[in-house]
C-alpha cells in the first residue's frame, strides 16, 4: 500500500511553519526515520544560546554485511522562510562546518525552497569536501518524508491525515504502544470503511478500540469483511492475545477492551464460519509448535477471560426476556441488551449511518411547565423541541439557562427542585 495514502501534504501548513514550529516537524521527522540520540537545541538564535550551527542533531546506525554497526552523526538546521532561502545562509552554514569534526551529514531543511545557484554552489562544494555530505531538504522533500512517515502528522497535523492515514494511526497505536482510538474518529472510519484497504491487524485494532471507546452495534466492524476476512482477524486476535493483554497492563491501560473485542470477534465467528469452524481454530491456538508450552495454562490464560465474558453477555441477552430464567444482567446495560444482536447484523445501503438514537416523546398539552416556560397546545416544551441548537446559539443557551435556575439545587444535600 502506498503510503501517500496516509497524508495529504498540501493540508500542512508550510506557509506558516517557521522557527520553533519548523524545528518541531523536523524533530519528530527524523525521530520516525529512526534516528537516535536526538538532541533539540533550543534557545538558537535571538533566545540568549547559540545553537552553533544546528538546531538538532541526531545519530544513525548502520549495519555492514558482517552484522557491525556504523554511526553516522547528523547535524540538521532548520530556515524557515516566506520565500528562497537566501543563498548566504546555506554558504555561511556549510562554511562553519569546515572546522568541526566527526559529522557525517549536514541538513539544511526550508518550509520553502533553495535557489538553484544554492544548489549549485552546493555541488561544488561537495566536490572538494568529503564530509560531511550536505542536504537540501525543500518543501518537495519534507511532503514526500512526511508521507512516507504518517506518525509526524499524527502528532502536529492531524488534518493532513486521511481516512487511511487514520486507519494507520489505529493499527499502529494498538500494536505499537497499546492506545485505543477515539470516538470521533471511529465514525470517521467508519463512514469510509468501504473506501479503504483492510487488513487483519487494522480490523482488530477497529474492535478493540470500538470495544473500549465506542458501540459495536451501532459500528457492527466484523460484518464489513468476508469470511476468510473474519476468519483472518479472528486468527490474528487468538494468536496474538496475550501479547495484546500483557502489554496493555505494562502501559497501564486496561485489558477488558482487548478482551471484548476477541469475545465479539468469536460471536460473529460463530455466526458467520460456524462453531466447528471456530473451535478448531481456538484449539489450534491452543495446539501451537511449542512443546514446552503449557498448555492447560494457556487455555486458562487465553480462552477462560473471552469466553468467559462472551457467554455472560450472550446469557444477558437471553433471559432478558426468559419466562423461566429471571436475572439481572452480569456484564451488559439493559440498552446493550435490547441492541446487542446488531453487532453482528450487517448494516445495508438503506440503513442510515446516523449515530443518533430515537425516543418516543409525548407531551401532555394541558400541564403546565414546572420551570416556568410559557406552553400551550401550540407552543411546545422548548428543551424537547430544540433540534438545532447551534442555528441559534444564544436562544438556545437562554433555555439552558432558565432550566438550571429552576432546577438546580442550592447545594449537594438538597433534592433538585
């Protein structure tokens, strides 16, 4: 997949990328290209610490084939620009480096561009000079890198994601550091899952996270792929639970997300492959090539919290409405209960994608309003009635207003009016 996908360049702001904001970009860049003891000299020019000659530097490692590392120091210096860098910048800059040592690349980085005379004295230079081997990094240049590594935009420019940039992002914080996503941006993808490329670990990353943060059946993610799509994710989930569980207790967050989610992945499994299907490839899990593997241990580990939870939300499901069996439900909410079947019923192209709940509201024209508005027969209780609120803000937050007058109480221990 190519990874222009993930970012639209032109939704950065390079106009406005200068000092201390450049830098920054710079930064997290070269920290996703791999470098290593990066170092941000902060306080350059004009902030009372010379920065003499580079705004960060950093350290590259290397593999020869005989398997021994090689360090390349770089030294990078941002100019951020509204127009051509000025040629005497770059000369001064390349200059000064001829009395350093031990750098091996030095990067002249512009939110604009360098002019070809630059770029040509450049190339002289470099004839005469061995090192250290200087670079232009050009607007081109820093869309083309901030394409290739989606995670600075992530973190500074998140409108310059799209939707498979975000589906990255997903994937990559699941696996990489435990993060779930968040509500709004699983109703962004939500909204395009038919336009994006799918794989097994970016589904499953979708459901844990659904499973934390959002709704699996208003967002039913296992019904969007096939069956050997299903079946795939639901490999991948077994195979990697425990690493999945451990590693979200060492960061500190919780395991019950990673624990629905692979419980929901065996509900639409069983609908979709059907249990033979299923339980062949939890045993499988449980099989392994490992001998010394205990097994017992690992059926206790990795089967008994899924299935253990899966079979009391399907237990709730099933005595809600039992006239032998009368039980509170263990795991779900009774609205989780009355919708819980939509997590694995498919959504079709006249079902709407809008999120929002219906109520049944009836109103009782001859009562009158206990905080005081004035209702009849044609005017309406105000706070039911107001369905755009954001067409007119301050009508609406006035309503807001004569209703916590009335209703709030004086304090913690009085009962609301």
């Amino acid at each position: 997949m190519s990874s222009e996908k993930f970012v639209i360049p032109s939704q950065i702001p390079w106009d406005s990328l200068k000092g201390k904001e450049l830098e920054e970009c710079l930064y997290w860049l070269i920290d996703a290209m791999g470098g290593k003891d990066l170092e941000w000299r902060i306080g350059g020019k004009g902030a009372g610490a010379a920065d003499q000659g580079r705004d960060l530097e950093c350290s590259f490692y290397s593999s020869n084939p005989e398997g021994d590392l090689r360090k390349e120091k770089w030294w990078v210096e941002a100019k951020g620009r509204t127009g051509t860098v000025e040629p005497s910048e770059v000369k001064d800059s390349v200059t000064n480096l001829e009395a350093e040592s031990g750098i091996d690349v030095f990067v002249v980085a512009t939110n604009t561009q360098f002019s070809n005379p630059t770029h040509e004295w450049v190339r002289k230079w470099q004839k005469k000079h061995m090192n250290p081997r200087v670079r232009l990094w050009e607007r081109p240049t820093l869309e083309r890198l901030s394409s290739v590594f989606p995670s600075v935009a992530v973190r500074l420019f998140s409108k310059a994601l799209t939707a498979q940039g975000k589906l990255e992002v997903a994937r990559a914080r699941l696996w990489n550091y435990s993060s779930l996503i968040d509500e709004p941006t699983l109703s962004e993808l939500w909204k395009n899952r038919q336009t994006l490329d799918w794989r097994s670990e970016s589904l499953l990353a979708l459901i844990i996270s659904e499973a934390g943060n959002g709704n699996l059946s208003t967002r039913p993610w296992a019904t969007i792929t096939n069956s050997e799509g299903l079946h795939r994710t639901l490999a991948t989930a077994l195979h990697n639970f425990l690493f999945l569980a451990l590693r979200a207790e060492a960061t500190g967050t919780k395991q019950f997300p990673v624990i629905d989610g692979v419980a929901y992945l065996i509900l639409a499994g069983i609908d979709v492959l059907g249990a033979e299907r299923v339980s062949k490839l939890c045993e499988e899990v449980l099989e392994g090539k490992d001998e010394t593997v205990n097994r017992p241990a690992v059926r206790e580990i990795i089967l008994a919290p899924v299935l253990q939870t899966l079979a009391k939300q399907v237990g709730d499901v099933c005595v809600s409405d039992c006239s032998r069996v009368i039980s509170d439900p263990i795991l779900l909410k009774q609205d989780e209960v009355k919708n819980y079947w939509y997590r694995i019923v498919k959504k079709t192209a006249h079902d709407s994608d809008d999120e929002r709940k219906e109520f049944l509201i009836i109103e009782n024209s001859i009562e009158p309003c206990k905080v005081g508005f004035a209702v009849d027969k044609k005017q309406m209780c105000p706070i039911r009635n107001l369905s755009n609120p954001e067409k007119d803000v301050h009508a609406a937050l006035a309503v807001m207003k004569t209703i916590i007058r009335a209703r709030k109480p004086k304090s913690r221990g009085d009962n609301p009016p």
